[in-house]
C-alpha cells in the first residue's frame, strides 16, 4: 500500500488512499469527455479525510485549483519517488504557485458595474465545471473555448440583488440557470459584453489560488507560474494520469499526458 502525506492548505487539510482496483476500474470506465465528473469520482474514492475549521467534505464543491491540487496529490505520491513528476518539457512545480493561498478564502468579491449592474465574483467550483462540460452543445452556436469561457462567466458572475442558485441546489436547477444565463451573456452587445469579460478576467485574478487556471477547447487548463517556467505551454493534470498501465489496458483506456 502506498503512503499518502497529508495535503495541508489554507483552508483544510486532506488525506488521500491509494485507490482500490474496483475504483479504478470505475473511474477508467467513465466516458472521457467527462474529464471533470472523473475527476470528482477519484476524489470521492480517494479521499480518507478532511479537517480544518472550514471544511468542505465534498470535492465537487471544492474550488477547480483546489482539486488540481489534490489530484496532483495523488500524482506526486504515486510516481516512484518522483513527487515534482515531470509534465512534458516542465515539471509540477512549474505550474503549483503553493506560496498563493490566501484567495481561496473568499467566496465572492465586487468587481464593477456593466449596464447599471452590480456584479460579484465567485470561486469556480467542481460542481459549476461539471456543470458546463455537461452542456457542451446546448446553446446554439457556442462550442470548444467559447463555451467554456460563456459558462465560466455564467457560473461565477452574479448580478447584486438577484437571487442566484448554486449547485448545492441542485443539479437540474443549476444547467438551466447555467444555459439561460450563457444564452443572456452571448445576447449582449459587444460593448457590454467586452465590459463584463474584463471584469471577469479581473475579479478572476483576484481569487487566483494554486493554479493560474484558463480555458481551452476541451476545459481547464493550467498555466505555468512565470519566471523560469513562462514559455512552457498550458498544462493539464488528468484522471487518467493516476491510473496504471493494467488498469487502463483492462478497460481499453489511454493515459493521456499533460499539453
């Protein structure tokens, strides 16, 4: 059995389990453009315990950074001895800003007003982004980045004032109000539209935690931290990186590397 350090954060400190090879198989079985919902299944598995003074027990409510963080967890403890494991010509340390913390305490900040709007920020969660790969196709028009970056948007901009559901309140309940929220967004004239984005981009850099997190055709990507590491290109950390070889040939799967 493998030995699993405790992952201490800011907010709480999680301890991790090598997987059992049932779940593994589970996991390797789910469809692969469910990348997000994959990675909240190894992370229910995975997971032995949470503590700290503001636990949050489920990893789909957990911010997109902090479980990147875990999975990267799960990773660095799995790879023969080799906890900063390399991602193509870089390693994880080149994309872990561990010394940047600190926003994830915050649940929602003000970023400006767009149209005699007052509009907040919140965390990206593991629910929200399950949420938006679900709705891949939904609204008409909107696919690959753009997608994504409409339902980013979407999830995490509230309007002051309005009654804005979570996904704590259900599944069902937050698509539709993710759908029709990407539908009102993609409505916008472009002038409101580039207004809102730059705040988005902004208030976004204000919860900044962990990982420097963006959009691609496919999902969440990570950026490298700077310095030594800015010319490396965005980086993903998949489910299918924390299963074996066997595993993955039982269930005709591939292990798919970061890009």
């Amino acid at each position: 059995m493998i030995h699993f350090p405790a992952l201490r954060m800011r907010r709480f400190t999680v301890q991790l389990r090598e997987l059992t090879i049932g779940e593994s198989i589970k996991i390797a079985s789910m469809p692969v453009h469910l990348e997000e919902a994959s990675i909240t299944a190894l992370l229910r598995f995975a997971v032995e315990s949470v503590k700290g003074n503001s636990i949050i027990e489920d990893p789909q409510h957990w911010t997109v950074q902090v479980r990147i963080m875990a999975v990267c967890h799960y990773l660095a403890s799995t790879n023969d001895g080799e906890p900063d494991f390399q991602i193509g010509e870089g390693h994880y340390s080149d994309y872990l800003d561990g010394g940047n913390d600190a926003a994830v305490m915050e649940t929602s900040i003000v970023v400006g007003d767009v149209g005699g709007d007052i509009w907040h920020i919140r965390h990206l969660t593991g629910a929200m982004v399950e949420s938006i790969e679900r709705l891949s196709g939904e609204v008409a028009g909107i696919t690959g980045k753009l997608h994504w970056l409409l339902g980013g948007m979407a999830a995490q901009m509230t309007i002051e004032g309005e009654s804005c559901p979570s996904p704590e309140d259900g599944e069902g309940k937050f698509d539709e109000f993710l759908v029709s929220r990407m539908k009102v967004i993609a409505g916008y004239p472009e002038s409101d539209f580039n207004s809102l984005l730059g705040l988005y981009f902004t208030g976004r850099g204000k919860l900044q935690h962990l990982f420097h997190i963006e959009f691609s055709e496919n999902g969440i990507v990570s950026l490298p931290k700077g310095g030594g590491a800015s010319n490396l290109p965005p980086a993903r950390f998949p489910v299918s990186a924390c299963l074996t070889r066997v595993v993955l040939n039982l269930v005709g799967a591939s292990n798919e590397s970061g890009i």
